[in-house]
C-alpha cells in the first residue's frame, strides 16, 4: 500500500535506506530471481514488473535535492521513455497476432477444400512472428547500452540512480523473454521455408513427452504439419483450432498486462517528470 504524502516525503533517514527505496530493491531482486519459461511464470513476471513501477512512482515522491536531480535523473528519464515505447510497440504486436490469428481461425472453420486461402493466412501470421523476431533483436541492443551507472559526490544518488537504471534493464530482460517465449526459436525454420516433415514430427513427438509444452508451441508444430500435409483431415484441423483457441486466450491476457504496465509507465514518467520541472 502507497505510503501517505506526509510520511513519503519524510526527510528523517537517509534515501538509501529510507523504506521505499528498500521496497523497490526487494520487488527488483524478485524479477531476478527466477528464470523459467511458461504462461503463467511470465504472467507471474509482468504482474511483478507492474508491481516494480508501482513502488518507483511511490519513491518519487521524495523530496530529492533538485540540484542532483536534474544532474543524475535525465538519463533515467530517457531510459523511462524506452521501456514505455517498448511496452507499447509489443503490445501492438501482440494485438495484430491476436488478429491475425482470429483470421486463420475464421479460415478454418469455413475451410471447404481452399488451401490457398489458409496458406494466406498462415503466411500473414508468420509474418507477424518476423516483426517479433526483429523486435528481439533490438531489444538485445538495448540491453548493450544499459550500462551502469556510475556517480560522483553523493552516494545516496549513486544508490538511487543505479536503482533506476536496473530497473529499466530488467524490464527489458522481461520483455525479452516475453518474446522469446512467444516466438520459440528452437522450432524456427528458416525465413525461406518450412521445416521438413520428418524434422515437424520429431518435434511433436518431443512436445508430446513434455508437460511444459506451451501454447504457442503446439500451435507452431500443427500449422507446420498442416502447411505441409497433402491431405488434411478433420482431426489435424480441430487440434489446431483448439491450440489456436488456447494460444489467443494467452495473447489476450498478456495483452492485458502489458496495458496496465503501459499506464504505470506512463504515471511513473509524469511523476519523474514533475520533479525535473519544479
């Protein structure tokens, strides 16, 4: 629960050790604490990454020295802008895979001997997993220009700032595993083509050996199968409607956390803000 005005802008301890800045350190060391990959880790994550903006917007509400504000906090304040664009750029992706995966349900389900059709929708879903996969690609540039930050003269900042901008790397750790997670690169084929048939079905066999297989794994294998099976049968079309159903169930609630994070982005920006302008 957020602190009350009074208590936030208490002066009485040091700001590296005052309660809110511990409270942000311990939400941080969370987030780094597991590495697993499944649904509901990384919706456990991004509850947790929209917990971690909740408790900075809580901690700018310190009364900072305007002095070393301005000094220190303008490039926290660039890195904030980043992982907001971020945010809001995957959760646009997201929400044309969704669409384009609505599609090639309606396909499906109307399918009446027209491959052509579905190959078209197929194709346009892929073609969204590649604005992903470029996306991960900058997101790893950005994780290479996430120095450390280093300070001069006052330690407090040095802890606070140093804070911050861990804060914007672990948040693009998060959503980079958030996209690797949905775009599974292991089952990629190359950007040419699809991979051969006895490859597909070794890799349904594999996923049939694991519990943590995920939706979009599933979904991957069975379109493959599907793009390249001559004869397509009833059963293989209603398995990968109920893979498609399962993997827009997941889109959908990713794309719920990725808004409420995208509003507390916004909030924590304005309040940095605030302070670099009184």
């Amino acid at each position: 629960m957020a602190a009350s005005t009074g208590h936030v802008r208490s002066s009485s301890l040091p700001i590296n050790t005052h309660p809110l800045v511990v409270s942000v350190e311990e939400q941080l060391t969370r987030l780094r604490a597991s590495q697993q990959e499944t649904s509901s880790y990384m919706s456990n994550r991004l509850g947790g990454l929209k917990e971690l903006y909740h408790r900075v917007d809580d901690l700018f509400q310190l009364q900072f020295p305007r002095a070393l504000c301005i000094e220190h906090l303008e490039d926290v304040l660039d890195g904030s802008l980043r992982v907001l664009d971020v945010c809001g750029t995957i959760r646009d992706v997201l929400s044309r895979m969704r669409e384009g995966l609505q599609g090639l349900e309606s396909s499906l389900r109307r399918r009446t001997g027209r491959e052509s059709c579905l190959e078209g929708e197929i194709r346009a879903y892929m073609v969204t997993r590649k604005e992903m996969n470029k996306m991960i690609r900058n997101l790893k540039g950005m994780d290479r220009k996430c120095k450390s930050v280093v300070l001069d003269n006052d330690s407090e900042m040095v802890s606070v700032v140093n804070m911050l901008r861990e804060a914007e790397e672990i948040s693009l750790s998060v959503f980079d595993s958030l996209l690797s997670f949905l775009l599974l690169p292991k089952l990629r084929s190359k950007p040419t083509g699809w991979p051969i048939l006895s490859k597909l079905l070794h890799s349904r066999r594999a996923l049939c050996d694991r519990m943590e297989a995920t939706e979009a794994e599933k979904l991957e294998v069975e379109l493959s199968l599907l793009k390249s099976s001559k004869d397509i049968k009833l059963e293989q079309v209603q398995k990968l409607l109920k893979d498609l159903e399962a993997f827009q169930a997941t889109i959908k609630e990713t794309e719920g956390d990725l808004e409420c994070i995208f509003r507390q982005l916004l909030k924590t920006r304005v309040s940095l803000l605030n302070i670099l302008n009184h």
